[in-house]
C-alpha cells in the first residue's frame, strides 16, 4: 500500500503546478516538434525545449541553486563560455575565400545590420530600458551565439525569449527571405548573371586575413574582441592545416558538446512566471522586424550596387548580408535559380554571407560598447 507520505509528496508536486508552468511545458513540446519533426534547427530547438520541460516540472531541482541546469548556467552563458566556444567552431567551418575574392562584398554584410540600430531604437520607443532594447535588437543579426553573448552581457533575464527568437527566425530564413527579395526586385534584376572568376587566393592571405581582422577588429571595436578573436582563431587553425586534430575537434565534437549544454542551459530560463509576460510578444515581435529590415536594407543595397556597376550586380545578393551562415546564401541561390536554372550566384552569395558573419560581430561589439557593458 502506498504510505501517506509518499501521497504527501504527489501532492506536494501537484499542489506548485501553476497554469504558467502548463503553458510553458506546452511551449517546450512545441519547440521539440518544431526540431525533431520540421527540422527546424534541430540542434539548438530540441536542447532548448527539453532545458524549458525540466525547468518547468514543479519543484524540478535542476533549476536549484546546485541542479545541473544551473550550473550549466552559471559555468556557461553568465561568463559567455558557450558562446565563444561555438564561435571557434564557426570559424573552423567558415570559408572566407569568396570574401577574399570579391572584398567590395564586405559592403552588403554591412548593410545586412541595418535592422539591428533600427529596431533598437524601436524598442525604445516601447518602453524597454536601453540595454535591453539593445539585446533585443541584436536579434537582427541572426546570429544565434552573437544574441546570447550581447543579451548575457547586457539584459540576462531576457535570455530565454531572445534566443528562443534568434533560432526560430534563423531556421525561418528558407521561408521569411524570399518573398522579400522577389518584393524588392524586379524579373530582369533577378536574372542578372556574375560570371565567377576564381582569383588565386593564396595560402599565406588566407592565414593573414584572420589575424589582420582580429587586429583591426579587436583595436576599433575592443568590446567585439572575444567574439572576432574566437571566430577568427577557429578559422586561423583551419587555414593554416598545422593543427587538424584541435580544427575538427573545434568544429565537431567540442561544438556539439557545446551546443547540448548552451541549449539546455538557455531552455531553463524559459520559466512561465518571467517567460510569460507581454514584454515576450514584444521581444518576438521586434525580432521579426530587425529580421526582416536587415533583409530589406541587404537588397536594396545590393540594388544601388547594381545601378553603380551598370547592372553587373544581381540584388538578389544582398539578402545574404544577413549573418545565418551559408543558409542564407543557399536561399539566394535558390531563388536564383526559380528565375534562370542556369544563373549560378552560391559563391557571390557566400561572399555576402561571409562578410555578414563578421559585421554581425562588429555590430555586437559595437551595442556593448555604446551600452558601456564593461561597467554591467
């Protein structure tokens, strides 16, 4: 028979059940299917939700002050571990050679940041405190490690809803990108072709390039140097090919470990009683919106381009001066390729998508700089 204290503690369990916490297991079984059965970055999606499931248990005593999940925090995302560990990954994964190739490309990833100062004003306007308006609209950069160390640095409890938005947004990039590139441009401008030249780039540039921008980076803008600095030592060992073992364990194994615990990590703040809060629809709203200008500033740029060079640049382009390295540029492709089967843009758009990834670090670097973060 079971004992009346055993009854004591299923009903001490049922009796911290709130309707906030029902909502916020409901919202975690929804990001699990959102990952394991749409795909939608399933890496970050599946940990999240299962972080925000454990969390949300009544009395759940990962979330105490010793629980795994805490730790995880405390070890990881309050003193930005994590996400400079992905980074080195990223930079052990990214190819910047079309970049190399093409330099006038650095252009459109500037441009692709645009969303981001605008947004934070925005947010502004709606009320949030400065450095939390400047979290959120680091969102634009869709930049998933780039959102939490800004957003860890500059408004912690707002972390949950932030990345939540950052990683459904960047696995959105298939659906939210192309209506807006085909809105922008005209059949003929979509059809412009740009014939690829390989240049020679060569061994030793490839080695400088990642030290010269830690250098110019990391002197600019010194608030953006752990995260250029650990981008570019993740590319700097697999360009030069004397450390293989450190480059593939980087891009791999120490990514994926990573990548669990950020995950479960993040999903624990997701707690209904500060997740649930009408300032959350705000945060996923605005998030949205830097998205799409960022999207919206890349094009149109790329469209002036497309004036200056005489109709040599395809605008089509300039969507991939949003960070979300190389899907973005696959979706230029993509769309491309609805218009003229035989229209190859992938290595312009990697060029673009490149360029991104550092200016969405540059901008990062920049918000904590104006937000005086090294005084948070």
């Amino acid at each position: 028979m079971i004992g009346s204290d055993t009854i004591g503690l299923l009903l001490q369990g049922l009796s911290h059940v709130t309707v906030e916490s029902v909502v916020m297991i409901g919202l975690s079984l929804v990001l699990l299917y959102l990952g394991i059965e749409k795909g939608y970055e399933p890496l970050l999606l599946l940990p999240i939700g299962a972080g925000c499931l454990l969390a949300n248990l009544p009395l759940s005593p990962l979330i105490a002050e010793d629980g795994m999940l805490r730790v995880l925090y405390d070890m990881g995302i309050r003193n930005e571990l994590f996400p400079l560990l992905i980074f080195i990954g990223i930079g052990a994964l990214t190819d910047f050679g079309p970049l190399l190739e093409n330099p006038r490309l650095v252009l459109l990833g500037a441009a692709g940041q645009f969303g981001i100062f605008m947004t934070l004003i925005a947010a502004l306007l709606l009320g949030f405190t400065r450095p939390e308006a400047a979290s959120i609209g680091i969102i634009g950069a869709i930049d998933g490690p780039t959102s939490i160390y800004v957003s860890g640095l500059l408004a912690p409890h707002l972390l949950g809803p932030i990345t939540v938005a950052a990683y459904s947004y960047m696995s959105l990039v298939p659906i939210i990108l192309p209506p807006i590139m085909k809105g922008l441009t005209t059949k003929s401008e979509r059809l412009v072709r740009m014939p690829y030249t390989q240049r020679a780039i060569t061994r030793r540039t490839r080695i400088l390039f990642p030290i010269l921008v830690t250098v110019v980076v990391g002197t600019l803008v010194p608030f953006a140097t752990p995260l250029i600095g650990m981008l570019m030592l993740g590319n700097l060992m697999k360009e030069s090919g004397a450390v293989e073992r450190l480059t593939k364990a980087s891009a791999q194994e120490i990514a994926n470990t990573v990548t669990l615990f950020l995950g479960l990590a993040i999903g624990s703040t997701m707690v209904g009683g500060e997740f649930l809060k009408p300032r959350t629809l705000a945060i996923l709203f605005l998030g949205i919106v830097a998205f799409g200008v960022d999207a919206m500033a890349g094009v149109l740029f790329a469209k002036v381009l497309n004036r200056l060079s005489r109709g040599k640049v395809n605008p089509l382009i300039g969507a991939a001066g949003i960070s979300a390295f190389p899907m973005a540029a696959r979706v230029v492709q993509k769309v491309a390729q609805e218009e003229d089967f035989e229209n190859f843009l992938l290595m312009h758009a990697m060029g673009a998508n490149a360029a991104g990834q550092i200016a969405s670090v540059v901008a990062g670097g920049v918000l904590l700089a104006l937000m005086g973060a090294g005084g948070l």
